[in-house]
C-alpha cells in the first residue's frame, strides 16, 4: 500500500512540474494573430513584432500562399519542423515564422483577411 502512494506521489510530481514548465513556456510564447489582428483593426499597418513578446528570435520571416516547407528553409537557412507544416495548400493564408540560431521557434498562421505581410527590419511586420 505504501508503495502506490509512493508511486501517486511521483507521478503528480511530474505532472506538476511539467504543467509548470508548459506553463511558463506560453506565457514566454504568447503572441498570436489575434494580438497582431487587434493592431491591425485599430490602424496599424507596422507592427514591431518585438513588443508582442519575449520570444527571442534571431530571423523572422513571412511567407505568403502555396510556399512550401523547402522553401521556407531555404530561404531563411533553418530547420523548419513544425508538424503540419507550411502552407502550401493554402491560398487564405501567409504564415510568420520565427526562428533562433537555425531553428524554428514559433510560427503564426495570418489571414489575408487583412491583407498582405511583408517584414521590415527582422522586426516589423507590414501590412499592406
């Protein structure tokens, strides 16, 4: 009996832990197109992406309709492995990207709703 509690204990340990860690990562992480769809609504036609967050990044990219995972990678000289990808069957979309040191850090589907994206700077988001 003991040793099912010892196991329970462990185990809630280690999913406490990793809820923390999940956690903290988002809150890090936490800029989407709604935050960037919300400037946009209020007139922004130049988002410095840096405000949204803390992410750090050292390349970030926009990629618009029918781009494909390849050619994301090489046009931004990293290692682009996200599941489901890029957008290369989508046509209502661009995709940002962001990556550090060659790797993919976060990518934001953005609709084209608003219009087309272009990057300014390795910071600012274009909106035209």
């Amino acid at each position: 009996m003991k040793r099912i509690h010892y196991i329970i204990v462990i185990v809630v340990i280690i999913l406490g832990s990793l809820l923390l860690f999940w956690g903290s990562q988002a809150g890090e992480n936490s800029m989407s197109a709604n935050d960037i769809y919300t400037l946009i609504e209020q007139g922004e036609t130049e988002i410095d992406l840096s405000k949204l967050t803390h992410l750090e990044w050292t390349e970030v990219g926009v990629f618009g309709p029918y781009t494909t995972d390849e050619m994301i990678e090489d046009s931004m000289d990293i290692q682009f492995n996200f599941l489901f990808g890029g957008i290369d069957v989508l046509e209502t979309e661009f995709l940002l990207v962001f990556a550090n040191e060659k790797k993919t850090v976060k990518k934001i589907y953005l609709s084209r709703k608003y219009g087309d994206y272009t990057v300014k700077d390795n910071k600012i988001l274009i909106v035209e």
